[in-house]
C-alpha cells in the first residue's frame, strides 16, 4: 500500500499501545454515566467503523483522504483480509513479554484511513530547499468482544510501555519515544510521542500516538509532523493533538 507508513524502528514500535492503571490521572473512571466495557456489548461491524473514521472535512485545514492507485488500498474504508497484510504493524522490543508479542500477533484492524494535510511537499527534490512539513493523520480501528478487547490493550500496553526509551539508528535515524498525556476519553487511553530523526539529519519526525479503548472498539490514532528545514517549527502544540484525539473518539459508534 503506498501510504507514508508509521515506522517501527530498531525494534521500538511506533505504533504504541497504552491503558493507564487505577492510579493514573488519564484514566476514565467507571462512575454512572461513564462508558465501561460491560456496558457496551453491541460490537460495531467493520462497516459501521468504517463509517465513524475521520475524513477530510473532520478538522480544521484542507486535508484530502489518501487513496493509493493500488489494488490493495483501502478505499472505504472497510480492511479487507487481503489488505491487512499491507497496513503498518507494531514490531516490540526484546523487552516485551510473549503475552505481549501473542497480542500483537492477533491484532487485526478493520478500518483504516489516511489523511494528507494539503501543502507543498517539500520532500520533491525540484523544490530546492527541502523545507517545511510533511503532515498525516492515521487512525486504525478493531471491534471485539469488550472484554477481549481489554485483555489485548493491556498486553500490548505491557508489551510497548517497556519499549519507552532511546532507540539507535535503523533505516532512519536515532530518535527516543516518551509518554504523551491524552485527554480523558474512552475507558482506557495512553499516549507517546515519538520523536526520530531522518537518515542524514535533514529532517526530524514527531509521532503523536494515541491509543484508546472505548467498550468494544479500539483506536489507534497517529498525528504525524515531518519538519525539515532550519529554523522549522513544529506545526502542531499539544493542545491541537488532544483535539484530534477528542474529535475521532467523539464518532465512534
């Protein structure tokens, strides 16, 4: 599928899972009125995610979905078996548990989509001087039963939180990823930021990855900034990203 893919470098994922413990301030609580996994025991079908994916007219700006002129590319939204196999997967490191890795193994999204921040790109080299953004949003989406769905956030949130940390150089540069605070959505969240230089050093990425469980369903949502140029600063604060997150969660079924 030829989207700009969420990297897994060195071992690290990049896609990175999260769900925070009882003591922890981003997550839900499970008061009336809150959603809890046992409350929600209608499980979406892949069409009705595909439905609730964020689109071009979602946020603020001019984006445009990304359609790939690929026999394999999602074009509503809706993954097929045959096109899983070509949407970026988490890789752990060595320091995640086998529970942790059966997860990822099992992991199977059922809709996807990309969209592009409409711009100059300053990656065409007839552009000159390499400078400015590259900017995506991906989300992924999975429904199950509710309290399947918990058990594989946990396991991979176990899995990918023991990956935090620097990682060297693979087919990009080094880069180090850290936890991100998320809004209080859903019945569990967890958010990193990945920051990663690209080979050469001409351009960094930043990786605002969040993850959330909300009853049956389960979103990843990538906000993606490639900066290059001197002097270049990032387009998004962290207010911006918690306003992606909020919006997507806000359309779930």
């Amino acid at each position: 599928m030829n989207v700009r893919p969420v990297l897994a470098l060195a071992g690290v994922a990049v896609l990175l899972l999260g769900g925070c413990g009882s003591d922890d301030p981003d997550r839900a609580s499970d008061s009336p009125g809150s959603p809890s996994s046992s409350s929600q025991t209608t499980v979406p079908t892949p069409e009705q995610l595909a439905a609730t994916l964020v689109s071009a007219d979602t946020y603020d700006g001019t984006w445009t979905v990304n359609v790939p002129p690929d026999e394999q590319a999602v074009t509503d939204g809706v993954v097929t078996e045959d096109q899983r196999a070509f949407l970026p997967r988490i890789e752990l490191c060595g320091k995640a548990s086998e529970e942790s890795r059966a997860a990822v193994a099992a992991l199977q999204w059922q809709a996807f989509r990309q969209l592009d921040q409409t711009e100059d790109d300053p990656i065409d080299m007839a552009a000159g001087d390499r400078s400015g953004h590259l900017v995506f949003v991906q989300e992924f989406l999975m429904a199950g039963d509710p309290a399947d769905v918990e058990a594989t956030f946990e396991a991979l949130r176990d899995g990918l939180r023991a990956c935090e940390g620097d990682f060297p150089a693979g087919m990009e540069g080094p880069g180090t990823t850290e936890p991100m605070a998320v809004p209080p959505v859903g019945d569990d969240r967890f958010g990193e930021l990945t920051t990663m230089e690209e080979a050469g050093g001409r351009a960094y990425w930043l990786l605002h990855t969040s993850w959330v469980r909300q009853g049956p369903v389960l979103v990843n949502l990538q906000v993606v900034d490639i900066v290059m140029g001197k002097g270049v600063r990032p387009v998004f604060t962290a207010t911006d990203v918690d306003a992606f997150l909020t919006t997507a969660v806000d359309r779930l079924p």
